[in-house]
C-alpha cells in the first residue's frame, strides 16, 4: 500500500444515478489535479468516459457541492467546476463519441453564479437547480428554487436568461427540488439563519406554473407543510408513483421517513414502515439519498445502526429483504429492475455493484472498481464496533471504530503494543463509519492501530447525541475522544507512550484542543483544522456562517467564550509536537488560521511544522498533495515513535 496507490491510483466514486439501462456516476482522480469524470457503464458499452476529457465536473454552492450533474430523457445537465456554467449534451451526442469532443451547448452561468442540485422535470419543463448569486452588493449569496430552460443561451445572455427562472426565493437556504408525477406540484426543503439543516428545515409544497408546451414558468403560492416551528429537521423529499409525498424528519427523536399525504394542503405527517435505524444524513452535500421509492409499492432504505450502515428493500407486500454488499447511498434501479450502487464495504475497494433482487438469493455483480485489486483480505484490518463510557455514567454510550495493525507480511515485536492513532472525524456534524477508508488501513498496514471516534454530535445516533454537541464544541468531543482513547489503553490494546491524534477541518479544532487538555497525546496532527472561532466566525461562507451559534453561542454576544474555546488560545498548554496542512486556497478555513496557529505554537515554545499546498482548497484533490502529506505524517510519527518509516511513499 504505497503513498502512490493511495494518493493517485485510487479514484473517488459519488454520485451513482440510473438512466434506462445505463448506470452513471463521478470519479475524481488525484493523478489528474482533480478533476472529476463522468463515467457510465451500460451492458452494450462497456466503461466509458461520457463527456470530453478536459471536462471538470463540479459545484461550490455552499462551498461542499453535491448534484453536479443530472441524467433523463433530455439528455445529460453538468455544471463545470471552474466556471460554475451549466451545460447539457444528448444521450445520443455522448454514445456517439464518448469521451471526445461533442455537442454540448451552455444553458446557464455567468461570473457570479452558482448551480447545484441538478434535476431535471420529469414532464420535460426544465431543468431545476438550487442557485447560489454573487453578482449583487449583497452581504451574502442570494440563494433561490430556479428552473433552466434547455436552449443554449443566447449572445449576449441578459441575466434571466444567465441565472433562470426564479421559482422561490427569500430563504437563506434551498435544496431537494422534487416534481410530482403528474407534474402539479413541487416539493422541496428551505431553511434561514441561524440554523443548520439537521437543525430546523421547512418541507414546502407549491403549484407548477406551465406554459402551454409543458415549460415551468413559475409557482403558486406555497405552502409549509411541515418545520414553521423551527424544531425539526426535514430532508430529502420524494414523491411515490402514485403521488404520495414522502420526507425524512427527525420528530421521533432519529431520522426517518414518513409520508406527508398527497397535496399541497395535507400537512400531517405519518410514520412510514422502516427497518430499524436512523435513516438520513446531514446535508453537507447536495443529492444525498438515504431512502428511495421504486415502482410498485416498494421501497429502499439506509440506514445506521451502532455506526454501522446497511440497506433494505421493503418489497410492496410489506417484508423486508436486505441488499447484498454495503451501498454509501441508497440503490437506485434500472429499467429492467435491478438495483445499483456505489459499493463501500469494510474489507474492500469502493466499487460500483449491481444485483437482481427478484432472484434468490439475489444475484450481484461487479460492474467497476474504484482501483486495482492489489490489496489482500489478510492487509485489510477489520473495524472492532466498542462503546465506552462517557464521564460518570453507568451504561457506555459513547461510540467508536478500533482497528488493530493488520499486515501479512509484518507484525508487531513480541512484547510490545503498536502505537495508536485517534481519529476525529469533521463536521463536526458527520460521523466516522466502518468503510473502506486509506486514512485508516495506510496506518494500520504500517504498524499503527486506529481508533475512529463517534463523538458527541455525530449523526447516525439521533437528534439527543447530536444535540450534545449544542453549546459544547471543544468541550464535548474533546472528552469523548479523551474517554474513547482511555478505553483502548485500560484494555491494554495499545502503547500508552506513543498516542497521536489526528483530524481534519472541525476535526483539526478537536485535535488541537485535545492536545491542550490531555497529556495522553503524545502527538497531533491537524488537517486545515479551525484554530480561531472568533475569525471564523466573521470570515467563514454562508453555510457555516451561523453553525458556531449553535456549537457555541450567538455571536457576537459570546464572543468570549468564542476566545476561550479556540485552540490559539490555548497555544500555550500545547506541549506535544503538532503538524499542520493547509490549503492556501481554503475558503471554508482560511490559511491565515494555520499561519496563526503555528506562530503561536512556536512562540510557546512547542514543536511545530507547517505544511502548505498551493492551488488546495478545504480537502486536498491533487495526487502530490496527497502522496506528499501521508509520507510526512508518518516520517512525523517516525521521529517521535522511533522508528524509520521502511519506504520514501513514492
């Protein structure tokens, strides 16, 4: 497992949709700077590069993207990651010469647009897409429910014609445009400062407007039909084939899907029948599906338990049937009935898989694979699931992933206990989980055990473990991780002498923070980790302009707990030798809060390095970037564990 297959002979796959027999999906290749692909498989076709090859697809609404791209029977919509314009090509265009230059004619953009969301009308009156406007003098992008029509844009383009049809507008927030079958009515979720949207999000119904020919010309008046009051969280609406609206909220107490009736004017929400589990996802990213309605009555759900996830069909008479594998988002079928998905197993590659359901058992295939199989199932460590006590309680709720050093070919020297990394994962709204992942198996090849944490806040245990984080970041997670890593030590897994944390962006705070609190640490390692909340507060994009008032507090009226809970605050406690990467093109954290840090650090006298990466933004995309930040984290762990790592990584 070298620094080169991880870094550039591995691709990322998202975003898998269906279109007839064709399945679709993203690939992002590091050996590329980057840039992400659309690729398709079909069984005539084969693997194919749908779009011409310097075609980057991609979206910066809310700065995280999702919904790129959009597939139906008006062809293929893609927003280019650079320019933020939207395209659109025909199916016919791009089997005729896959990845070559094809016709494909600019629908929508200009500078200051944004496009995300990407759906087309099923009835063929656009394409619908949540927009994000710089264009004005506003304080912050103006984001609105738009349509797109299919024709290129004239030259010059005015700005209805540049931007779309307005159809809602006035939320600080849009996503999950979702058109009835008969094309009556769209549904979709809003929300507004100060909340985030596994916070408090409005479920809305409204008329289409439409022309004669079928075009959307706008909205009736809508209708909120579920969230006014400001303490739910509604994602993801869904509409069956006979026209009942679905959601997921988490007014139970977890996330789940309920059924919101069959117009515009029924506002009682009921439970549907689901698998056990919480069956949603933060929205960080556009396009998530965590459940899937399918012909016929029956259903597909995601859903988490204890941290792990897994996939069931309930069929139209009522029963149940798990999906073979472990799908990152809900299946979606084909024509013929079969279902797809982006594979992410534990033990394993992410993949794209197929399966007859019908069949018995059902029968799977693999269509493609994220990398080649050059790994073997005895280098693979497996995920032990633990749960750990979480200060004076009784019964242990707290949650993590340990992985042990895995390796066929090395082991630990007898009488000794491997080193150990904690990782905290971002968000700090997201969750660590048992898939694949090289952040993991890179260390635990080389000697290291892993210990992934479930902190307080975490999604995939319900709305009480999330809001635990409610006024408590840097508190919280900081303990948890704390308590999860005396866990392992008092079963006497790992060497209490040599403990590192890591973590990336939310994860980077906890990191530093940890360090500053805990002398178990005997090293920490932070990924364009937040060091000052009160310049992120001021500086941060509108997404995350207002999650601190709920992590910490309304700002500007706490701004003193704003300066006590920031790790450059704490700088002067910190005696464990820190490494920093940062992107100097990071727009989420800025790199003047690494440049902060790491004086501040230096000035108290700790070890520091800091790391910055040219043309990287908040996650890192190129392949050296990538090669280079693994190999000098472990020449890092080397120095102060005592040991020299056996390759260079190239």
């Amino acid at each position: 497992m070298t620094a080169a297959l991880v870094a550039g002979k591995t691709l990322t796959l998202s975003e898998v949709t269906a279109w007839d027999q064709t399945v679709y999906w993203l690939e992002r290749r590091p050996a590329e700077g980057g840039r992400t692909a659309l690729m398709s498989w079909s069984e005539t076709a084969g693997i194919v590069e749908v779009l011409p090859p310097q075609t980057d697809i991609g979206t910066r609404v809310h700065e995280y993207g999702g919904g790129a791209y959009a597939v139906g029977a008006q062809g293929i919509a893609y927003s280019d990651r650079k320019s933020g314009a939207v395209w659109l090509t025909s199916h016919t265009a791009a089997a005729a010469d896959a990845g070559k230059d094809k016709e494909a004619h600019q629908i929508a953009g200009e500078a200051g647009l944004r496009f995300a969301d990407l759906r087309f009308d099923s009835m063929g009156g656009g394409l619908l897409a949540v927009r994000e406007d710089y264009r004005h003098d506003h304080a912050e992008p103006q984001a609105a429910l738009v349509v797109l029509n299919h024709a290129a844009l004239p030259e010059p383009a005015g700005q209805e014609a540049a931007g779309g049809v307005v159809l809602a507008s006035g939320a600080d927030f849009y996503a999950a445009p979702a058109v009835s079958p008969d094309g009556s009515l769209l549904a979709w979720v809003e929300w507004s400062h100060p909340f985030m949207p596994w916070e408090a999000t409005r479920l809305c119904v409204a008329r289409l407007e439409r022309a004669a020919s079928g075009a959307i010309m706008g909205l009736g008046a809508p209708c909120v039909l579920a969230g006014a009051g400001g303490q739910e969280s509604l994602l993801e609406p869904r509409w069956t084939e006979d026209g009942r609206l679905l959601v997921i909220s988490d007014r139970s107490g977890q996330w789940s899907v309920w059924q919101a009736g069959r117009g515009e004017a029924d506002a009682v929400l009921t439970p549907c029948a689901v698998p056990q589990g919480e069956i949603g996802q933060p929205a960080w990213v556009f396009g998530q599906r965590s459940y899937q309605p399918l012909p016929g009555g029956a259903c597909l759900f995601l859903s988490v338990r204890e941290g792990e996830s897994q996939t069931v069909l309930r069929r139209a008479d009522g029963t149940f049937l798990p999906v073979p594998g472990r799908p990152e988002q809900c299946p979606v079928p084909l024509a013929d009935g079969r279902l797809v998905w982006l594979d992410a197993p534990p033990d394993a590659l992410p993949r794209i898989m197929a399966a007859d359901m019908a069949a018995v058992p059902p029968q799977e295939r693999i269509l493609y694979h994220a990398a080649p199989a050059v790994l073997q199932a005895q280098d693979i460590a497996s995920p032990v699931s633990l749960r750990f006590r979480v200060g004076d309680e009784q019964t242990p709720s707290g949650h993590a992933f340990f992985y042990p050093p895995t390796s066929s070919t090395a082991c630990v020297p007898e009488g000794e206990r491997p080193p150990l990394i904690v990782q905290v994962h971002g968000g700090p709204t997201a969750r660590a989980q048992d898939s694949f992942s090289f952040k993991v198996q890179w260390w635990t090849s080389r000697g290291f055990a892993v210990l992934d944490v479930n902190y307080g806040g975490s999604s995939g245990f319900g709305r009480a473990w999330r809001e635990r984080l409610r006024g408590q970041w840097g508190v919280v997670d900081v303990t948890d991780c704390i308590a999860a890593c005396a866990h392992v030590v008092c079963e006497g897994w790992v060497d209490p002498r040599r403990i590192a944390i890591r973590g990336s962006s939310a994860g980077g705070m906890t990191v530093l923070v940890a360090l500053a609190e805990s002398s178990l640490f005997a090293a920490g390692v932070s990924l364009y980790g937040v060091t000052d909340l009160r310049a992120l507060a001021v500086e941060t994009h509108k997404f995350e302009s207002r999650y601190l008032d709920g992590l910490i507090g309304p700002w500007p009226e706490s701004e003193a707990l704003y300066l006590a809970r920031s790790p450059l605050q704490k700088a002067v406690r910190i005696r464990a030798p820190v490494l920093l990467f940062q992107g100097q093109e990071d727009r989420v954290v800025p790199l003047s809060q690494a440049r902060a840090m790491a004086e501040a650090l230096q000035e108290a006298g700790t070890p520091c390095i800091l790391r910055e990466f040219a043309g990287e933004g908040h996650g890192f995309r190129q392949e050296s970037t990538i090669r280079t930040a693994f190999v000098e984290e472990l020449a890092f762990y080397g120095r102060l564990f005592g040991f020299e790592p056996a390759e260079s990584g190239a």
